[in-house]
C-alpha cells in the first residue's frame, strides 16, 4: 500500500511543501514513484517520516536527524550531548536574564514614574558588566555592593553633585576641594572592588567606555578625566617628603601630563597577564617598553628622580591604594622591564600610574 504525498500530509499533520523539501534533501525519499511522476511512500517511508517527527520534538536541526536515521551505528550520544549543552547554555542565558529583570524591577519599584529609557538605562549598565567581568568577578561586585549599597547611594549621589559644581565653578583639578573629592571617589571604587586592583581598573575602563553609565551616574568622560587629573595631582604630593624642593618642579612640568596614559597601559598588562603570556614574549615586551617610557617621562626623564619615585611607590602603601597596581602585577611587568636588553638598573621596577 502506497499514500500519495497530500494523504500522507493530512494523516501526519506536515504540509505537502514540507514533504517536498524532505524529498529534495534527501530526508525522506519515497520508495517509489507513479507513471505520472507522483511521489508514493511506503510502510517504510511512513516509518521514517514518524521517526523524523520525534526527533523534531527535540528541536534537531534536519542535518542531525538525517545523520542519526542514515547512521545505525552511532552518533545518537554526540547529538544529545550536543544538545544538553545548547540547553544548559539557555539555562546560564535565562538565568542571567532573570537576574538582570529583577534587579530593574526593583529599580522600577523605588521610583514612582519610571520611564522607559530609566528602564533601559538600568538594563544597559547591567548588561555591560559582563563585557568587563568574569562571572565569578560579577559575583564579589554584587556581594560588595549588597552589603553596603545603602550606604554607597547617598555618598556617589553628594560626590556626583559636588563634581559638577566644582566643573562648573571652573575649579582647577589642582585645588584642594577637587583632590579631596577625587580620593573620596576613588576610595569609593576601591570599596567596592573589595580593595582588588584588578577590578579597580576594569571599573574604570567600563565607566570611561559605556554611555549608559554616563547617563546613569551623571559623569560623563570629561568627569572620569578631571577625577583623574585631581587625583594624580593628589598623589603627587605624596611624594614631597622623598623628594628635594626641585624634584616637586620637575614633578609638577611633568607628572600629571602623563596620567590619561596610564589606565589603558595597565588594563593590557594586565590582560597579559591574566592570559599567562610569558613576560619576555613579544606582547609584554612592546608594553614594557611603552611602560619603560612612560614612566621615565612623569619624572621628566630624570633618571634619579624616577629611582625616587620607584623608592617611594615600593615603601608608601598609600601611593600604591588606588592605582591599578598590586604586587602580582608589579612583579609580572617589573620582570618584563628587567628582561628588556641593556635596561639600567633603576628600570627594574615599575611605579605608580598617578
């Protein structure tokens, strides 16, 4: 007994067109054919047509079925596997998705008229975590953040306020009203990094590149930079009790002009490092010496000045608070400096962005 192509599409349900395309893929070919060129399936063909249709119901691609029907001898684990991790895949996807609308829901809930770019504005930031943080990363930053979440909020909204009025007035990142914010503020990054370096700079890099964060803190790049330049103009007079009254005018010419420079060099070593890459491969070596230059030109290329700075960033823990730079790292791009041929002595060791 043999159907025609439109019975057996009305006995399984399927469209003639989806039998066709079966036929012309070679999924599904009936047996045998009429005098005028119609399609006949047998009780074999409805067989395998059955067995396709179960096999949909596993969301195989037709390529994988074909493969599992033509293949008696194997194949079925690796497609199941295959398909166990797509499914654990949505799984971490919803998962994370849940995480991020309920923590927008709760946003939403605080105000009494949200609108739908605070919506997507909180969902924007949320999202853009993950291009800067591991998961485990994203962990420590929400364990930091619930634990004193309540007592960041006020403190990031007075800082905000106090940033714009000290741009507005025109203040110099000099006065000391801008340094004493600018240490508040990077305190308060510190905090929520849970005092890691590391997170510290990718931070930074996320507030410098997303503009949802722009528009959601209310500080654009030109804050981030005039936060930057204040702070490295407060690190700076962390260095007058190891250095003579001409050093500090040296200092002074130079060290803050080096200071946009800094964050981005650090963020690659780091990179570098994170991946393993040996500190005398061609990698570490061009950001050692991009690290090498740079450091020499904060001190205005005075060799015994930057011996000083080194001195003092390795002595003073509170040079190192707040500058990207822990020991792992110095030691990993203190090595790639020292393995640099014909390296004086006093390079060996790397020193403070700021």
């Amino acid at each position: 007994m043999f159907l025609k192509i439109g019975e057996l599409a009305r006995r399984t349900g399927l469209t003639v067109r989806a039998l066709r395309h079966y036929d012309d893929i070679a999924l599904l070919v009936p047996s045998e054919r009429s005098s005028g060129g119609y399609r006949l399936y047998g009780r074999k063909d409805v067989a395998r047509l059955y067995r396709i249709q179960a096999l949909r119901r596993l969301d195989l691609p037709l390529a994988d079925i074909q493969q599992l029907l033509d293949d008696d001898a194997g194949g079925l684990s690796e497609v199941v596997a295959r398909q166990v991790a797509q499914l654990d895949d949505e799984i971490l996807r919803a998962s994370a998705l849940r995480t991020h609308l309920l923590a927008v829901q709760g946003l939403l809930r605080a105000s009494e008229e949200p609108g739908i770019d605070d919506w997507l504005l909180a969902l924007e930031s949320m999202v853009a975590g993950a291009k800067y943080f591991s998961d485990d990363e994203q962990r420590t930053l929400k364990t930091q953040r619930r634990g004193s979440a309540d007592a960041m909020a006020p403190e990031r909204a007075e800082l905000s306020a106090c940033l714009h009025s000290l741009v507005e007035a025109g203040a110099s990142p000099e006065s000391p009203q801008a340094q004493a914010l600018a240490q508040r503020w990077i305190a308060l990054l510190l905090e929520e990094a849970g005092g890691d370096e590391g997170l510290l700079m990718k931070l930074y890099a996320m507030h410098w590149n997303e503009p949802s964060l722009h528009a959601l803190t209310g500080v654009d790049r030109a804050g981030i930079r005039y936060i930057s330049h204040a702070m490295a103009f407060a690190r700076l007079q962390l260095y007058a009790p190891y250095c003579s009254e001409e050093d500090m005018a040296t200092l002074r010419r130079h060290y803050v002009a080096q200071t946009d420079a800094w964050p981005p060099l650090i963020a690659e070593v780091r990179q570098q490092m994170t991946a393993k890459a040996p500190t005398h491969g061609p990698a570490m070596r061009a950001l050692a010496l991009r690290w090498q230059a740079l450091s020499l030109a904060k001190a205005g290329g005075d060799a015994a000045l930057h011996a000083k700075l080194q001195q003092a960033f390795r002595q003073d823990a509170t040079l190192r608070a707040g500058s990207g730079i822990d020991e792992a790292l110095a030691a990993y791009v203190g090595q790639a400096i020292a393995q640099l041929g014909g390296t004086p002595a006093l390079m060996n060791k790397p020193e403070s962005p700021q």
